[in-house]
C-alpha cells in the first residue's frame, strides 16, 4: 500500500512537471482545461491496475535484478500507450510530447524508489559487515584466497564473503578463461589470469587457499583443474556440481574440502524426472534395508517424486529411527512409515504387503561384507537368498507393480559366498519375471564411494590415526560411484523395467585401490613420507579384478544414456537346487555348492553329499 501511495504521488509529480516544462503559460489554466488533472489521474489508476495484474506488488525489490526492471518499464509503457488510446478517444487528440517526457520521468522516480530500498539494504550490510573493518580485525586469520571462475558462482561467494565474519578468507584475485575478463575488477576482486596460469599465479599471489566456483564445468576439465590445484596448494575447497544446487542458488556455506568424490566421480546419469514421477507420485512405494547407505539415499530421491506413502523397512531399529527422524525434518507431505521387520520372516512381511499394498518396492536389504559372509555362508544364504526371495514372492503375490533388486558386480563370476548368494538371488528374480505380472529388474554396480563397510571409511580411520594405510594387493582394481548416483540409477531402472533384466552403469573405468589411497593420503594434506601404504594380502572370497558382466553379456546399445542391459542366463532348475542346498550342513560345503551354482558348474561332490 504505501508502495503505490508512492507510485501514484511519482507519477502525479511526473506528469505535472511535465505540462509545466511543455505548457508554462497554460499550466497557470490547467485547472479550468481538465486535461492536466484527468490525465494525471487516469495515468496513475491505469499504472496501479497494470502493476497489481502483472505482480510488481509482490517483488522484493531489495533483492530484485533486471528481469524486474524490465517488468516495471513494460508496465508503465502499456500503462502510457493506454493513456494515449483514451486521450484520443475523449480529447480532439493526444498529446504525445507531453505522454513521452512522462514515461521517461515517471519510470526514473519509480524505478529510483525501488532501487532506493536496495541501496539501503546494501549500505546498511556494508555498514555490518564493513570489508576494511573485517580486514582490520581478522587480518592475521585470513587466508589469501584464490577463486577459479569470475562467474555468477564466483561473483556471489565474493559477495557472501564479504558479507560474512565466518569466513576468514580474504579474495586475492579470480582466474577466469574469459579472455574479456582479463585485469578487470570484478565485484572488487581483479581477474589475474586464465586456468592456464594457475601454477604461476599461486605461487606469485602467495596463495593460501583455492576455491573451485564453477558449478557447471563438466566432471572431466572439472578433475582436471582440482588435480592441477591440489599439486600446488593443499588447502582446495570446491562449490556443489550444478546437480547438487537444487535451488539453481549457490551459497558460500556451501563450500567444502575437495572430496575423493571430487576425483573418482563421473558425469552423473540425468534421469528420466516424467518417467520416475509418474510410476512414484501418489504410489506407495517400499524400500527394504531403509536403514543402510544405499536404502536410506533412495528413500531421500524418492520423496522428490512425491509417493503417498514410504515405508521404511529395516531390521536395525536404529537406522530406521535415524532416517525417520531425517526424512521427517523435511516436512513433506508424504506419510513415513517405519517399519522393523526382518525379510527372512515371510509371515512378518505378508503382514507389511497386506496392510499397505506396495505398488513399488527397492529391495535393498542384504549382507554385503566378503569376509564376513565368507565366515558364515549360512547367514548369507538366509538374507540374501531367501530374503530377497520372500520380499520378491510378496510382491507378486500383492500383486506390486514394480521390483528392483540391488545386485553387485561381485555376482559375475563369483569367487566368494556374499557374490554367489546375490547372483542366485538374481535368478530368483529372473525366474518369477516369467511368469509374475510385476515387472522386476535387477540392477547392479560397483562399489559405493562412502557406505558403510566400504574402503573410504577405512582409509579415513587409518590416515587419522597416522597410518598406515593398508591395501590388500597393488594391482587390486574396483570400479567405484558414489551412493546418490548409485540411488538415482536404482530408481531409473524401475521405471525401465520390462520383466527380469539386468541393468548395469557404464561406470567407466576401473580404479586402483592404491591410487585411491595416494589420493586419499594427498587429500588429508599428507604425504606417503608422512602415512605409509602397507600390503596386507587379498583376503578370503576377493578378487583381483571386478567385472560388471561376462564377456559377451551386454547389449551393445544402451537402453538409457549410461545404463545397459544385461543378457544373462537363467537357471531351469531352480527349485531343486534350493532343496539341495538347504540340505547343506557346514560351511565349507555350502560354500563350494554356492560359488559352483553361481558359476553354473554346479556338481554334487562327494564332500557334499556326505552332508546331506
């Protein structure tokens, strides 16, 4: 209201100035002509009108860019052109000199009050958070900084920065390529070479820090610059990938330590968001071991796509409280359901199928760690055989309209117990495709950058504690994505499934375990002087060297970009084998019966028929 009080007042004062400078004499009369009055009027009323109907009411103008400058000259334009129609249809004519000098007046005061409330904003935060003043008191904490990219992300985190008493950083210069840039100043920060200089101008600025403010460089000149900075300055933080800055907004609290993430991740697979809303939103959708790193990151995608309800089963009554309590705190309008449950328990889960009917179900619950299952076959029979039968025999009987299975590239050709019983697990699935209305898939990949159990936690502890690093083999390989990729191809494949694939991520190549721990080493701004790698020897049931499939097994096109499907064998005899094995009595026999199944060898040997 007292916006357009003051609108209305700018363009009277406007529209006045302007028949006095036009018509001296006969500004004296105006009172007896009406024209000076009914348009002054007329002209104010029509820019009220116009301004409520196109939203400049509802703009917070201390935040406000260009595209609301433009918004208000198109306003009072349309504003102005009707003004001149109805002065040629009540007057003999319009007067157009008079209509012209008042567009110009009028948008200067009006635009002038807005951009007025901007520079108070801006003084009064100037004022908090004086840079001189900053520079004045943290001057021995603050760090010479170096940003890569004059961009609008580098723009803003200078901005930020200087807004901010939390950040002792004090912004020495950006490199940019943008030959345009070059020994400018921008937002106060001088432009002092391209990424081809980086080297030289850390070393001639007596740079103490970098930051990467590039959001949507892609993965591969990404990791090539973070590998460039990090040779010659150990203290690198980076700005989120374009994909993790939902919002399209970039915040200086959202800086962080370049990552191992940083240097082994790849070009994220974009998903198909039509595909994934429609199977999602409005659904009840269930994920199994809700608890874990995988489950708990398709619960946070899915609640994207807005399903009615998410049940959250888990054996580990904490890790479902935890991610509970998470997804909660997002106040979403979708219902949470806990639900503490054990897939080996079929009657438990009949109850859970039965009660809420499931259109879509993640089955993300399994033993996943070699050594130990290697240690007890009999318990990874009994989850990730049986339960991902039990889970998968419900969904077909409740009549679910999707399965997804979460397999690992450790099911092809399997040398250990944990590969085997995810490989039988996987015929299960392919074995009621055949004849069951829902549609399963499975779907598989490496290993997760940061889930629990993997090798980055380890190595963390390790370098924490000083070393030393322990890597079992120096030619050991792995192919490695992070747990949000690994979710969004999870939920990708179950819109894609047609009945009993294998799905698979073009996961580029493999990695070295030992490269990953000079990295890692490198990361914690130590060297291989300071944490030592140690050579512990490949552990029961590993590989050397993983594989996603046999050779020969994948379609030579992808069915979506970056993820293939598999083709692989089914098992005929299914049920018979089940029998034989649950005859198996000690470990050693039920894990020489598990990897020869899986490795379709499968003969009884005398060893094991002694067992049953």
């Amino acid at each position: 209201m007292f916006l357009a009080l003051l609108d209305i007042v700018s363009i009277i004062s406007a529209i006045t100035f302007t028949y006095f400078f036009l018509y001296p004499v006969e500004f004296l009369f105006a009172m007896n002509q009406n024209h000076f009055i009914q348009s002054a009027l007329i002209y104010s009323f029509l820019f009220i009108v116009m301004a409520g109907v196109s939203g400049l009411y509802h703009v917070a103008w201390r935040f406000a860019s260009i595209s609301e400058a433009i918004r208000l000259a198109i306003t009072l334009m349309m504003s102005t052109i009707s003004l001149y129609v109805i002065q040629l249809a009540l007057y003999d004519g319009a007067m157009e000199r008079m209509l012209f000098l008042s567009f110009c007046l009028s948008l200067l005061a009006l635009g002038g009050i807005r951009l007025g409330s901007r520079v108070i904003v801006t003084w009064k935060s100037n004022q908090a958070h004086n840079p001189f003043k900053k520079k004045m008191k943290h001057r021995k904490n603050e760090k010479r900084t170096l940003i890569i990219g004059a961009g609008q992300a580098g723009r803003m985190l200078v901005r930020q920065i200087n807004q901010s008493d939390n950040h002792r950083m004090a912004p020495i210069g950006f490199i940019d390529d943008n030959r345009h840039l070059q020994t400018l100043t921008v937002n106060g920060v001088k432009v002092v070479g391209t990424l081809e200089q980086l080297e030289m101008v850390v070393e001639n600025e007596a740079v103490d820090k970098i930051v990467f403010a590039i959001p949507s460089m892609n993965y591969q000149d990404r990791l090539a610059v973070i590998k460039r900075a990090k040779a010659v300055c150990t203290n690198v933080h980076t700005l989120p990938m374009i994909e993790e800055v939902a919002s399209g907004k970039v915040s200086v609290n959202q800086m962080r330590q370049v990552s191992i993430e940083d240097l082994l991740g790849r070009e994220p697979v974009e998903l198909d968001i039509s595909g994934i809303q429609s199977e999602v939103e409005g659904k009840t959708v269930l994920v199994t071991g809700a608890g874990g790193s995988i489950g708990s990151e398709i619960c946070r995608q899915i609640l994207k796509f807005k399903p009615e309800r998410l049940l959250l089963l888990g054996h580990g009554e904490n890790s479902i409280y935890l991610i509970e309590r998470e997804l909660r705190e997002l106040n979403l309008d979708v219902e949470l359901i806990p639900v503490i449950a054990d897939v080996q328990d079929i009657e438990r889960l009949r109850d859970v199928f039965v009660t809420h009917s499931p259109h879509l179900v993640f089955h993300a619950a399994a033993h996943k760690h070699v050594p130990l299952m290697e240690a007890n076959p009999h318990e990874a029979v009994k989850n990730n055989i049986y339960g991902t039968k039990n889970v998968a025999e419900m969904a077909d009987e409740y009549g679910a309209g999707r399965f997804v299975m979460i397999s690992t590239d450790k099911a092809v050709n399997p040398t250990n117990v944990m590969g085997s019983t995810k490989r039988v697990a996987e015929m299960i699935i392919q074995n009621l495709a055949k004849t069951s209305r829902t549609k399963y898939a499975v779907v598989r990949f490496g290993n997760v950058l940061g889930s629990r159990g993997s090798v980055i936690p380890l190595f963390k502890s390790q370098i924490e504690k000083g070393g030393p690093v322990t890597v079992t083999h120096p030619d050991m390989t792995r192919y490695f994505m992070t747990i949000p990729e690994a979710s969004r191809l999870v939920i990708q494949a179950g819109t894609l499934a047609d009945g009993g694939e294998v799905f698979v991520l073009d996961m580029g190549e493999p990695v070295k375990i030992v490269d990953l721990a000079r990295n890692m080493i490198k990361l914690s701004g130590f060297t291989e002087e300071q944490i030592s790698i140690a050579f512990s020897g490949i552990r029961p049931g590993e590989k050397m060297f993983e594989e996603l499939l046999k050779e020969g097994e994948v379609h030579p096109e992808a069915v979506y970009p970056k993820i293939f499907t598999g083709i692989v064998s089914e098992e005929t005899d299914l049920d018979e084998k089940l029998t034989q094995m649950k005859q198996l009595r000690t470990s050693e026999a039920l894990s020489l019966y598990l990897v020869n199944w899986a490795n379709e060898q499968l003969t009884v040997t005398d060893n094991m028929k002694q067992t049953i």
